[in-house]
C-alpha cells in the first residue's frame, strides 16, 4: 500500500524469475538436441545395410587374400558401430597399421582399414615366402610397403564387388599405409573426419591357424550415409524388381524333305536341283531295263542316282597330323601371380667375407685389430637377398663410390 515491497515479495518474484530462465534454457536444449541426433547418429536399417555391403565386399577381399598368401582366409558378419578417436584408442592394440583407401571413380569418398601390427607382420611374412613368424622387431617401409601391395589387391576386388552390388563403375587409388599409435593425438597425415566421430565397421578376420584377430574400416559419417542410400536406391534392395522377359518361342522345326514322284521315264532326272541327286558317275553297270542309248550318256552307261535329300559329299584334302616336338631340357613355365608382388622392395647385401670368434677374442678388438675372413683374395664375394644366397661378383668402383658386377647366378 506504501509503495514498498516487502523482503517475502522481493525473494517471491527473485524465485520465479529463476524459474523462467531456467525452463527458457531446458526449451533450448530440447529443440537443438533431437536434432542434432538425427543428423550425427545411424538407425538399425542404416547400420544393418552398411554391414551388407562390407560383408559383402569384404567377402570378395577374403577370397583375393587367400589366394595371395595360400592360407585359408575367413572373415565373420561385420559390427558396425558410431564411435570416436578416443573410444577406438581404447579398445584397439597399440601401435596398428593405418591403411587410407580413396574413392577415385563411382563414389566420393575416404575410407580407413585398421590392421594389428603383428597380424601385419604375419601377413608380410606370408608373401615373402615365410612362414608366417611375426619378428620382434617394429614394422619397417619394407613391411609397409608389402602390406600396401596386398591391401591394394583386396579392396580392389573388394571395389569390383561393390560395382556389380551398386551397378555402376567404382574404383580406388593404391592404400597409403602408415603406423599408427593410438595414443597420441591424430596425426597430420590421417584424414580429417576421424577427428570427429566416425562410423566403424569391424570384423573378425582369421587366416590359418595363424591369425585370430579383429579388422576393422572406418568411414565418415556423411560417406556412409550416402552409400546407404545409394544401397537403397538400387533395384536390389529398395526399388521394384524387373519383371523377367517372356522366352522367346522356340524355332519351329523344318519340315522333312519329300521324296519327287517318278515321271515314269527312269532315263529322265527328276525335278529338284541335281547335285543333290546325283553323284559321282559310276562307270561299266548298265542300266537294267532300258534300251541302249536312250536316256543315257555317251557310252551307254547312266549315272546313279542318289536318294533326294543326300548332300554330295566334297573332296577333302586330308593330310597327316603334325605335331611340334618338344625342345630337350624345356620346362613348362606355370602362370604364377608374380606381379602382384613385383612391387615389393627387397634388401640386397653384398658379403665380403666371414668368420667365427670367441667372445674373448671379440672383447680384445681394438682400432688397427686386423680380422680374418674366410675368402681368399681375388675369389667373388656373395650377394645375398633378404639374406637369401642369389649370385656372385667382384667388386667394382663407380665414380666415388663402391659396386658390384654380378659375374654368376646361383640357380
């Protein structure tokens, strides 16, 4: 009444002020939340045919490996997943093999395939002609480039795959492989969209008995967005499918050929074409029943005549079968897949000589200790590849620098 308000109405209009700025911020958030979810997240249909089509292709992958290594490779029904640097960092192996795949033709876009580094090691091992052993020692640009090479040739079947599931021409550039640790932040040299999050589409890969482990393919969101709907779209999946062509009528069959009726003069030929009828003429048979010289050629004899239908049978110049003969000492070369591995770089030493030593006598080595090999002076030395024993030269100098000439290769 006096124009003041009181310390209740003061606390009472401070209270409901409160509350309006905080519902104002809740009707905010509510507004901006669904959307931004709708926008950065996969539904099951999405995540279910993004998981078809790397099954699929990755399928066709398997198949390529196996051949290129010998090993039978299997790889299980994909998981796909919406996920982040830092949720992958913590659940993969550390360091692993990073291999970037790019979209050249058919479809835009940068995928990443995710390899453990001793299944990288194994792999490699395979297709320089091992065992299988996977070293101590961390992956090399020997290893990488390997590595490369075979990924270059499963997700180039794996692309060929995707072609005839899309229906249109898709390929890819060769793999850039990198290693990779997990722990350290993303490296410049990593594409961009794995800054955010991703979608991850693993897999259980084993090969032999010599692998059991997880691979895996890392897209960006809008990547896989569009290739679901590129999925959808096709006739195979989403659209109506067409409907099979009527087979067209068998040919009908021609009709037999009749045989002319007898004009009654067994001299006369009868209608129709004549070489069908008649043959080779056959000469000293009179024809029976008939007078000489009527209805007959020069010298009283008739030529025979053939059955109507019969084709007149052609001279054949037939002559003897002659075969090449083998050359003494050759061998028939089999068609090896050589050049999916021809570009693999291999480590060539050249061995000047060698020996045995105690340990005490490595221990007295000293500037000026003169060590003495097993090569005579003058004798070729080695040249081994990937510590494999190939050929044998000398010693050559070019220009400032020292070489080898190859003088025998050892078979």
């Amino acid at each position: 009444m006096d124009g003041m308000l009181s310390q209740e109405e003061i606390n009472a209009l401070l209270a409901s002020a409160g509350a309006g700025d905080d519902g104002g911020a809740d009707s905010a958030s509510a507004d901006t939340a669904p959307a931004g979810g709708s926008q950065e997240s996969l539904t099951d249909e999405q995540k279910d045919a993004i998981g078809e089509i790397s099954n699929i292709s990755m399928g066709t992958a398997a198949t390529t490996l196996s051949t290129l290594l010998n090993q039978t490779v299997n790889i299980t029904t994909p998981q796909v997943s919406y996920t982040s640097w830092d949720a992958l960092s913590d659940s993969y192996d550390r360091p692993c093999v990073f291999l970037q795949i790019q979209y050249t033709v058919g479809l835009d876009g940068t995928n990443v395939l995710v390899l453990r580094e001793n299944d990288v090691k194994i792999i490699t091992d395979l297709m320089m002609g091992g065992s299988g052993v996977a070293g101590d020692a961390q992956i090399g640009e020997l290893e990488l480039s390997a590595i490369g090479e075979a990924m270059n040739q499963m997700m180039g079947s794996a692309a060929t795959s995707l072609s005839s599931m899309l229906g249109k021409k898709i390929d890819i550039s060769p793999p850039v492989a990198s290693l990779v640790d997990l722990n350290e932040s993303i490296a410049g040299e990593l594409p961009e969209f794995l800054q955010n999050k991703f979608v991850k589409v693993s897999f259980r890969m084993t090969i032999g008995s010599l692998i059991d482990s997880e691979i895996m393919q890392l897209y960006p969101f809008d990547f896989a967005k569009s290739l679901y709907e590129t999925f959808m779209s096709g006739s195979f999946l989403g659209g109506e499918e067409p409907e099979p062509e009527a087979p067209a009528p068998a040919p009908a069959p021609a009709p037999a050929p009749q045989p002319m009726p007898n004009q009654g003069n067994m001299g006369a030929q009868p209608m129709g074409d004549p070489n069908a009828m008649m043959g080779q003429p056959m000469m000293g048979q009179p024809m029976m029943g008939q007078p000489m010289g009527y209805g007959m050629p020069m010298g009283g004899y008739m030529q025979p005549q053939m059955p109507y239908g019969m084709p007149q049978q052609a001279n054949v110049n037939v002559q003897p079968a002659s075969f090449t003969p083998f050359a003494p000492g050759a061998a028939v070369q089999g068609n090896e897949n050589i050049d999916l591995i021809m570009d693999v770089p291999l480590e060539v030493t050249v061995e000047l000589g060698r020996t045995s030593k105690s340990i005490k006598e490595i221990l007295e080595f000293a500037p000026g200790t003169i060590v003495e090999l097993n090569k005579i002076a003058g004798e070729p030395i080695d040249i081994l590849v990937n510590g494999k024993y190939v050929a044998k030269g000398e010693v050559v100098v070019i220009e400032e620098s020292f070489g080898v000439k190859i003088t025998e290769i050892i078979k």
